[in-house]
DNA sequence: CCATGTGTACTATACCTCATAGTACACATA
DNA sequence: TATGTGTACTATGAGGTATAGTACACATGG
C-alpha cells in the first residue's frame, strides 16, 4: 500500500480523524480493495511520524463505522461493502449534504451547478 | 425573534458551534431577515441556559463569517447576503458535501436518489 | 442627567479531549 | 523461538470548552 494519506499539524481536526478519513476516502473511491490489509499500526505511526495510539484510535473508529476488520496478531482488512444497511448514517450524511447546499445556494450557486458536480463524480 | 434553537448538552459538538449553526441556518433559510434583530447575548443566554461568554462567542464566530454584524450599544444584526464572495468558502463546501456524496454512493445510494433530495430544496 | 441594555474585554477555574510516552500481554506465523 | 500483530493499560502535558465574575464604553429612553 502506498501512502498518500497527508497529515497536517497545524488543521484543528484531530490527528486520529485526518488519518480516519483519509483511509477511509481511499476505501470509498476504490484505491483499498476488500481483504487487503493496510499497514500495521506501529508501521503506520512510524510513516507518519505519529504515536501509535493515536493510529489505534484511528482504526479503532474505522472498525466501528465498519470500514476495516482487526484480527489480534494478523492486522488490519478492509471491510467488503454492504449496501442499503446503516439507514440511520445515511440519514445523516443527507442531512449533512442538505445543510451545505442550502448553504451554498445562500451564497449564490444554483442547482443546475451543484448537480453538475455530483454528475461528473 | 423565536427561539427555535436547540441546544443538546450531550451532544459531543461544542455549545457554541450549536448555537451559532443553529442561527446560521435560521439566516440562510430565510427565518431571519436582513438587518434583523437577533436576541441580546444576555437574552440568550437567559433564555437557553447557558454562559453569556458561550453566546458571545457563537455571535463572534457568525460575526467573522459574515452572517451578522454587531453594533456596541444596540446589538447584533442580520448581514445582507453577499452572493458571489468567498470562493474559498464555496470551494471547501463543495469539497464537504462531494467527500459525503461518494460516501453515500458506496453505500448503495444513486445519484438520481440524491439529486431528486436537491431538486425538493 | 441617569438608569438600562447593549457589545466587548479580561481573569480565573474546572473539565474534557487530544497526543504523547512507556509498558505489557495474547495471538499468529515463519 | 523470534518477530510482528492487535490490544490494553497508566501517566503526563497541551489545548479547547464552558463556567463565573467583573469591568468598561456606547446608545437609548425616561
């Protein structure tokens, strides 16, 4: 695995939810196949130059949204997707996205924009 | 101006960060309209329980955002839209709600699904 | 002029999270 | 058996959050 995960000191967002998210966006876009295994934690925390406890934490809330699998003396696994579960986390993230786009129509972009984006994902 | 704010002390989301998304959202809904006068920071404090330093800093941060502005002696005021400004802003949203859309799609969510949630804004 | 309400600033305290360092144990595998 | 792995503790320091309290300058109505 290669690391493009980037840390940055100086972000106010904690260090285990910047190493949390970026893994976990190399999962959703498909760059981390289900099965493969990601780099220890001590590995990891030594790339990044980061205590390890920290990356536990980090993996640790990856396995609880269901992203990885951890088994004692092997490592860490990507999680095989299972769609339509987690009704009540897709709720959420709708919300979230409804927030923003009201938010950034206020601030003067239209729909037709906004739809346009989403099309070329 | 009703109070139609709600602040959860459970929630893991700062007090502030509550109150000033809560008003936030109130302005770009329409609820509040331009050079409207929201509540005092003692009179909301008051009415919702909490610290006045706590409002005062959710009023600052909305302030610094550009959704209200403060006159001393006579109060806070809600800021006339200004659309087109703060491409950097527009840029980092689009950035929030494209990271939580690729989420929704792996998670079995089509995009038709989802532009038709926009379309009902 | 004066009392009231307003934004603003400052100190101090307590609590929680975050991040670190260090140690330790159980498991899997070459 | 040695190594790498996840996991679980303790302890410490730094920073953010929320509280309480005090104080000052300004605007307005009586």
């Amino acid at each position: 695995m290669i690391y493009i995960i980037s840390v940055d000191l100086k972000n106010p967002k904690p260090i285990y939810e910047q190493v949390r998210d970026g893994i976990k966006n190399l999962i959703i876009r498909g760059v981390l196949e289900p099965d493969e295994k990601i780099p220890s934690v001590r590995e990891m925390a030594q790339n990044l130059a980061i205590n390890p406890n920290t990356i536990q934490k980090a993996y640790r809330d990856l396995e609880v949204q269901g992203f990885v699998y951890q088994i004692p003396g092997k490592g860490t696994f990507v999680q095989s997707r299972t769609p339509g579960q987690n009704r009540e986390k897709m709720e959420q993230l709708l919300t979230e996205v409804v927030e923003r786009v009201r938010e950034l129509i206020y601030l003067g972009v239209s729909k037709e924009e906004i739809k346009q984006v989403l099309d070329d994902l």
